[in-house]
C-alpha cells in the first residue's frame, strides 16, 4: 500500500483559509493547531508557519487583545481584496494600453519619410561609410594629440612652473645648509651625506 503525500505549502494555506471562511470565527493559534489536522488535515506542526503566511499577504487578519492574539479571515473581506486587485488590474491595463496606443502612433510617424527604397538603401551605405571614416580619422588624430599647439603651449608652461618651484626648493636647500654650516660648524660634505643631499645639486 503506497504511503499516502502529504499537503504542499500552498495546499496546506487553501486548506487553513477555507477553515477561517467556513467557521467565520476568531482563533488564537493553539485553537487552530486543534482544528487544522483534525479537520482539514495539516499537521499542528505546520499551522503556525502556514497562518503567519497568509497573515504576511493580507489574507488573514491579527490582533492582540490582552495578552491573547487572534486571527480571523471573513469571505466578505476576501470578495473586496479580489474586487480591489481587478479594480487595480483593470486600471494598469487601460494605461498600458494607453502607452501601446501612442507608442504605435509615434512608430507610424516615424516611420514617414523612411519607406524603403533604392535612393534611400544607397544613402544608410553612404552613411556607413562617412561614420567608418570618420572613426578612422578620430584614431590618425589621436596618434598625433602630442603634437597638438594646445598640447605642447601647455606642457611648456607647466615645465616653466615646475622649473620655477624646483630652483625654489633648491634655493631653500642650500639656505638651510649654509645655517647649518654657520650655526653648527658642519661641513658640508658631511650634510650631504647625512641628508642624502647630492654633491652636484645646482639650480636648473
């Protein structure tokens, strides 16, 4: 004798709702993990998961009273979500309609001016052509973009400014060694080594 399968999730919620809808009642849970294997054949174990289910997708109504928490789901309740989501259906569909209406009419009057023909074949080559081209020519100038007189005008000043900071830095440099050499009788050969300061550091 084959073993009998058991509910499905969602058998087990269509059995726990048609519960709520024939008793028309209000349950605390314990209640309803009585009745649901004993009259509709889902396991005790499973009542809580499956009512918190449909507690989570509006199905079946909560509520705390004291310190006990009921739960209650009317076909009155049901017959209005239903008629609410076809209301809502309803509306989505007349506004994509809508949308596919002037998306269509758009289409058509682009469509003017670009029927098929000969001229028109030889044109879109053409204009492959010119935009093969005129990315070839966006490449050959690329290649050239060092040469550009904006390009080297630029580096040019930049190079004067970093000429100007570096003979600065150099100045400064030798300031502070000729201090040194004043106020601590250092020589200078051994400044040079101790701050790794290059013998032959001279303005540019």
């Amino acid at each position: 004798m084959s073993r009998r399968k058991g509910l499905s999730h969602e058998e087990k919620r269509q059995k726990m709702m048609e519960l709520f809808y024939e008793k028309k009642e209000f349950f605390q849970l314990k209640e309803l993990e009585k009745l649901g294997p004993k009259e509709k054949g889902v396991i005790a174990q499973a009542v809580k998961d499956v009512v918190q289910s449909l507690v989570d997708d509006a199905m079946v109504d909560t509520d705390k009273i004291g310190t006990c928490v009921y739960f209650w789901a009317f076909p009155s309740k049901a017959l209005s979500t239903r008629k609410r989501k076809i209301d809502n259906l309803n509306s989505r569909l007349e506004d994509t309609n809508k949308r596919l209406k002037t998306a269509l009419s758009k289409l058509e009057q682009a469509k003017v001016g670009r029927e098929e023909s000969e001229d028109r074949g030889e044109i879109l080559e053409r204009m492959s052509q010119l935009e093969t081209t005129k990315d070839q020519l966006v490449k050959d100038i690329q290649k050239y973009h060092d040469c550009d007189p904006e390009v080297l005008n630029q580096m040019k000043a930049e190079t004067q400014i970093a000429q100007v900071a570096c003979n600065r830095w150099t100045d400064n440099i030798f300031a502070i060694k000729s201090w040194c050499k004043n106020k601590f009788f250092i020589e200078e050969e051994v400044l040079n080594k101790q701050f790794n300061i290059p013998g032959e550091l001279d303005y540019i």
